[in-house]
C-alpha cells in the first residue's frame, strides 16, 4: 500500500471510530454546531478542512472559496428548482451565473486565485449537477490542476450519476464530494422529485426516488472506501421531510458522512418553482435550529453555508464576480504566484492561531460571572471577515449569529438581510427586515451604528453594542456576556427568552442587482 | 421525422445535447435546435426520444409536424 492510501485508510478508520461530538455531554468543550470544530473532528481530518471555507466557518473569515459554472444540464428535477435560473437551494433563487466553457473557468480560476490570495477552494456545483456534464467537469478540474495546483478541489452533485465517476474523481485528487440527500424513504422522496433521468429513461414517483436514494447512499459509500472527504447536504421541507431527516443523520453517518449540512428551503412564488407556486413554505430560524440540535449527535452539522450562487467568489457573504466577468479575465494579464500565495496564507495562519489564545483566557474567567447558570444567549455580529466585528450595521449584507453558553461562542447560523444603509428609500422597511432576521438575539455587535436605528433596535428589546469594534469575535461576545450575566446577578435585568426570527425568502433578484450595479 | 425544439421555452442547460445518439442538437444563439436531417427520434437506439425524457421543461422537445414521421429503414 503506498503512503497516500495509508494515511486515507486511517483516515477513514478515524471517521469510523469517531462518534458524534459529544456536546451534549455537557463537558464544556466548544460545541461541534460550530461547523467542525478543532475538538469535534479527529485531527486528521480537521487538518484537511481547517482551512476550507465551505466546511469551517472560522477558516470562512479568512480564506475563500471560487465557484465556476461549466455544468448546465441536470439528471433530476426538483421542485424546489426552476431550472430558468440556477438551483434555488445549492444556491441562489432568481440567479443566473455566467456559463462558461472549462478553458474559461480555468482561466478564471487562475486570474482570481492571483487577485484574492485567501482563495483557496474552487468548487463546482452547478447549475446543473457536475455529474450529468461529467466531460466539462473533469475537464475542468484537469485544466486547474494543471495551472493552480495549490487549489483544493470539491464538488457538489445530486448523487444519481455518482457511483459512474467515484474513481474519476479519485483520480483528480478531488478531496471533497458533497452530496444533497434529502431522504432516503422514496415515498418521501416521491414528493420532492418528480422524476429522474438514469440509463436513458425518464423513473417517475416512487421508483425515481427508490432509485436515487439507491445510487447517492452507494456513492457515498464509495467515496468513504476511497478515502474522500464527503459532506451531505440537505434541504429542510416542513411537512416534507422535517423530521425524517434526523433518520437520513444517522443514515449518512453511518457510511462515515463527515458533516452534515441541513439547509432551509428557500420557496418564495416568484421563484417559479413547484414548491413556491404549492406555497410550500421554508422553515423558521427556531425550526431549522431545532432539527440541528436534534442531529447534533449524528454527522457534525454544519451551519454557515450561504447557499452561494454558482459562480461566487469571496469571503463570507462578499460577492466579487462581478470583477470577473468572462471579457474581463480574458483581457486579463495573470501569472500565478504561487510562493506569494503561501507567504500570505502563513501570514494568516499565524494570526489566527495568536487569537485562539486570548479567546480561551476570556473563556476560562466567564465561571466568575455566573457563567455556570445555564443561561444561553443568541447574538448576532457583523462582519466583513477575519474574524473580527467590523461591519457597520448600514452596511451588512448579513449577520453572523452566536450562541453564547458557559461553553463559550458558538456559531449556529447567519441570516442575510436586506441592506439598510441604501441611502434613501425603504430605509424603514429594511430595519424592520433586519429586526425580523435577528429577533432571536438578545444583542447585535457592530463596529458602527447611527442613533435612528441604535433606538428601534433597543425599542425592539435587541441591544445595539458598538463597543468592541474590530476587536476579535469570540473574545468580544463572551466579554459582553459575562457582563450581561453581572447585571442579571445584580438584578438590574431579568433574562428572558425572545421569540423565533424569519429566515428571509424573497428580494434576493433585487440584492442580485444591487451587487453587480 | 424529427423532434423539435420549442425556442421560447428552452432554457439552453445542453441536457439534451448530451443524450442525443445521433448528434442531432446544437446550440444556437442560447437556446438548442435539432437537425431535422439527423434526427431518428431516437429509433432503433433507445425507447424513447432522449431528448424529451431528459429536458426540465415538459413540452418542450416535441414532434414536429413539419416533418414526416420517421421511418426505420427495414
Ligand atoms: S429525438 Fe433522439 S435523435 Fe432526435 S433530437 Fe432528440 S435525442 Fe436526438
Ligand atoms: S434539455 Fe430542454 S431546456 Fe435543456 S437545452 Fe435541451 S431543449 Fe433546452
């Protein structure tokens, strides 16, 4: 056996023997909610995603990741999909990326790789399924090896075509496979997909679903005997497939599913889509956090996926694409500085591993402050990135949330909201947005705020907090939380419980705009 | 003896353009057209036309009555 298979095969022994976080145990480590966390994964494996954007939300304030779109056709129908624009749920509704051919995207790959140096994951997800255009795929990926071989891999696919290409995307080295699985119970999966297309024939109801859920659970299967990482994800359909998806946890953990991404539906009738004309509707904050909660034993769940459009580029929420448009990059003078790239990723390296440091000394003072009460907090930041709190509330495109409890900060999600720093109309219908989106926070830190809405927000019964701008996030949050409890042990407030907050469905076509203008 | 394509609907994915055994699809300023000179309806390779078993868009690959139905060379 050479050394690379070795080191997979233990690997995937570790995958095997690891089982579930153990947050529940209330041992006070960081809770594995924090999209894998350094204590939740074994270390092998948090070695390969530590610095994966789309698999850590820590590693997603500092590197990024480059989604190219080369695969347009698709092999199943969804009905939370219009195929118009591209997949509503891997990524944005009413969004149509640039199409490009696998000469383009590699081009593309290398002249933002050379701009963005934190770019170090080029995915390829659609719109359609990689797998159903495996010729423009892999192309692709040959091409960039070739050219940028410091960039990581993934792919994203429905799983159908699957089992055909494991040892194809073995060959490329692709290190990530993600896989959206929905159920694995065909009359449920009857009433997400209408059909799929497999072996030249078009398997309708019950019989597409048994099919599908056949091939996905065999090609994660041989993903894991092969030793690639795989993520699964899943779209969250009350009424649909809810609770049923605590089954499909334990389902995909067992065939050594590494983490496990359950996303809401996104259904709004301007979408076109099945589900958004039935009115099916998306689950609430509280819903989605709840069926988190309960899978938090199973696969680690992940929480910040930002169902990115196709062919995003950037940290966080940050969208650049629009500086790379196909005439741009062609007209673009690139070389590819690959020692440059690695001296800027130590420089991040180091950085952040300084951090961690004055994170846990804050966290080992909060028992002095009531910290053992058991009172958890939901908070929501802004932020631009690294880490840091530094967005000015008018400017956020989305908020970060935390949980903060004696174990410390935990991410548990992010919601987007409509800007409201536009300067002119609407500004009080977005604040009203933005309250909606966070109304589950007890407090919301920014580096910046203007008193209008610093009132409406208190008005509102969410605390404004400006004083730790640019300060590091985890640190801040568990500084302003041993404060809060201080003032509930000295009775000047009383710790109560908000309500559930929306997670935001329509206007993302108009967002869409705002970007590229 | 041909399918066509029905410009207004299609979404220009080249699903079909994959699938087809004989060719018969190209794209053509975003959306895909088949060459009715090509086209088989897919006979004597599968059992039905692929193209409109794998489009996302129903009615949209459709028989084109233009043209006489396809007949198999006996
Ligand atoms: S019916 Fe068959 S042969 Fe004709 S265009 Fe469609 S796929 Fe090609
Ligand atoms: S499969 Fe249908 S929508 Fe896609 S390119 Fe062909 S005709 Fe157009």
């Amino acid at each position: 056996m050479d050394p690379l298979t070795a080191q997979q095969d233990a690997i995937m022994q570790e995958i095997a023997r690891h089982k579930g976080c153990g947050s529940g145990g209330g041992d006070g480590k960081t809770g594995c909610g924090s999209t894998a966390g350094r204590d939740d994964l074994p270390p092998e494996i948090w070695e390969k995603v530590k610095n994966h954007p789309c698999y850590s939300e820590e590693a997603h304030h500092h590197y990024a990741r480059m989604h190219v779109a080369v695969a347009p056709a698709c092999n199943i129908q969804c009905n939370y999909c219009n195929r118009k624009y591209d997949c509503a749920n891997e990524s944005r509704p009413g969004v149509v990326s640039e199409r490009l051919t696998p000469e383009q995207a590699a081009r593309k790959v290398v002249a933002v790789a050379s701009t963005i140096p934190q770019m170090t994951v080029l995915g390829i997800a659609g719109p359609g399924d990689p797998l159903a255009n495996p010729a423009k795929t892999f192309r692709t990926f040959e091409l960039v090896s070739r050219a940028a071989p410091d960039i990581k891999l993934c792919l994203s696919t429905n799983g159908l075509a699957l089992p055909d290409h494991v040892d194809t995307i073995a060959g490329f080295k692709v290190d990530h496979v993600t896989i959206t699985i929905n159920m694995i119970d065909p009359e449920i999966g009857a009433r997400i997909y209408p059909w799929v297309f497999w072996n030249h024939r078009r398997y309708t109801g019950v019989e597409a679903a048994r099919l599908l859920t056949a091939r996905q659970l065999q090609g994660l299967e041989m993903l894991t005997e092969r030793g690639i990482l795989c993520k699964v994800n899943s779209v969250m359909i009350p009424g649909v497939n809810d609770r049923h998806l605590i089954e499909v946890n334990r389902a995909v953990k067992e065939r050594g599913a590494f983490l496990h991404n359950i996303m809401p539906l996104i259904s709004a009738p301007e979408h076109g889509t099945v589900f958004g004309l039935t009115g099916q509707r998306g689950p609430t904050a509280q819903e989605l956090k709840t069926l988190q909660d309960a899978c938090e034993g199973g696969a680690n769940m992940m929480r910040h996926c930002r169902q990115c459009r196709a062919d995003a580029v950037g940290l966080l929420g940050e969208d650049r694409s629009a500086e790379f448009t196909t005439d741009k990059i062609m007209a673009m003078d690139v070389s590819y500085d690959l020692d440059g790239r690695r001296a800027y990723q130590a420089r991040v390296e180091e950085d952040r591993q300084s951090r961690v440091e004055a994170r846990e000394a804050e966290l080992r003072t909060l028992d002095g402050h009531g910290g053992a009460s058991g009172v958890t907090v939901l908070v929501a930041v802004a932020t631009k990135g690294s880490g840091l709190i530094n967005e000015h509330f008018g400017h956020a495109r989305e908020f970060q949330v935390y949980e903060l409890s004696a174990a410390g900060a935990k991410f548990v999600g992010h919601r987007r909201v409509d800007l409201y720093c536009q300067g002119g109309y609407g500004e009080e219908d977005s604040l009203a947005g933005i309250i909606r989106a966070i109304n589950d926070c007890h407090a919301v830190f920014v580096a910046k705020i203007g008193g209008c809405p610093k009132a409406d927000l208190i008005a509102a019964g969410i605390e404004p907090v400006d004083g730790y701008a640019h300060d590091d996030i985890a640190t801040s949050t568990i500084a302003w939380f041993k404060s809060y409890l201080d003032r509930i042990g000295r009775g000047e407030i009383v710790h109560a419980a908000r309500g559930d907050a929306l997670i935001r469905q329509g206007g993302l076509i108009a967002l869409q705009s705002l970007n590229v203008a | 003896m041909a399918l066509k394509i029905v410009a207004s609907q299609c979404t220009g994915c080249s699903a079909c353009e994959a699938e087809c055994p004989n060719q018969a699809i190209s794209e053509k300023a975003g959306t895909f057209i088949i060459n009715p000179a090509k086209c088989t309806e897919c006979i004597g390779h599968y059992d039905n036309p692929q193209c409109a078993a794998v489009c996302p868009v129903d009615d949209t690959c459709v028989i084109d009555p233009a043209v006489p139905r396809y007949q198999a060379a006996s």
